[in-house]
C-alpha cells in the first residue's frame, strides 16, 4: 500500500514535466538581395554551378558560432531552412540569373550541359566573437571556373566576406550572414563577368 501512495504522486510530477513544451525552433533563409545591372555584355556560353564541397560541420542546417577560446557549437532554436553550401548557391544563382550574362545558368541538382564550371569549397559559414563583445557573419569559400571542353581552369578567387552582427545572438548572426551571402554573390558575379564575359 506504501509503494502506491509513492508512486502515484511522482507519475504525475513525471507527466507533468514530459507535457511542458519545449520552445519553438525558428528557421531561417537567405532571400536574394536586390538587383544589380553590371554590364550589358552577354555571353553565348552557359555556365554550371557545381555542388560546392564543405567541412562536416557546415554539412547541416545549424547556425554555428565560434568563440574566442576555440569553442564552437550550435544555437539550439535558431537555424537554417537549408545547408550554407545551398543557401549561397540559390542566392548566387539568382544575381547571375538578373544579370543575363550567360545563355543559361544551370544549377548543380540539373544533368545539362555546359561550356563553363564553376567550382566552390565552402572554408567558413560561422556567426563569430571576437574581442570587446564584438561579433560578425564570416563567410569563406573558394571559387574555380573551369573550361568544360578543355578541363582547364580559367581561374580561381578565395572571398572572405564578414559583416558586423547587430547583436550577439542567433539572430544577430542571421542577419550578418544573410548580408554576407548577398554581397559575395555580387562580388563574384563581377569577378565571374570580369574573367568570363568580357
């Protein structure tokens, strides 16, 4: 009789634990930035973009930060609506789309043809502290075109891109990587129109 008048009050305090709701987790994406018109000069070729090849830890959808001791990790309820990798491929492919430069822009998930490959190792995509209580979006990834018909490389660039956060939080570091990612696809939709298109 003992063990019942235990027992029944402790199944409910574990009931009532088990039914406390855990806080939201909010997702996020990166939209295209708004249009730039860099040159009237087109080209007839079309360009591929690659998968673009990263480390284990930016294989997820986790907002990662880095701390001034070393230590990483992830923030529990703020995080991507898709992998770094995808999020600057669609907000790149979007600025070479809105620029014309070429006949077609193809994406990496598509089996066309084309004359030119871009290839991109993703180095970086942290939400990252720095001293005196600073933090900033840092972006690091390298690009290569490549001539599909030759399989010579035309040429490569290694972008580091940073934007300070407007608080030292998840969303603090959303959206200095959201205006990180845009201005790298600007930047190397010019550097793709300086060594390709012109």
């Amino acid at each position: 009789m003992r063990f019942y008048t235990l027992i029944i009050p402790v199944a409910f305090i574990i009931a009532g634990c088990s039914s406390a709701t855990a806080p939201a987790v909010n997702e996020y994406t990166i939209y295209p930035s708004a249009s730039m018109k860099v040159s009237p000069v087109h080209s007839s070729k079309a360009l591929r973009l690659a998968s673009t090849r990263t480390i284990p830890s930016l294989e997820s959808k986790n907002l990662t930060y880095l701390r001034l001791d070393g230590e990483s990790g992830n923030y529990l309820y703020t995080r991507w609506s898709d992998t770094p990798s995808l999020l600057i491929e669609r907000s790149l492919n979007h600025s070479l789309q809105e620029q014309g430069l070429f006949s077609a822009v193809i994406t990496s998930t598509s089996s066309a043809q084309a004359d030119i490959l871009l290839e991109s190792d993703l180095h970086a995509f942290y939400h990252r502290f720095e001293p005196g209580e600073k933090s900033k979006g840092i972006i690091e990834i390298t690009y290569r075109l490549i001539d599909t018909h030759t399989k010579l490389p035309i040429a490569s660039k290694r972008f580091l891109m940073t934007k300070d956060a407007s608080s030292e939080d998840g969303m603090g570091g959303i959206k200095a990587l959201t205006e990180a990612t845009q201005e790298l696809s600007k930047q190397c939709t010019l550097w793709i129109q300086e060594k390709v298109v012109q």
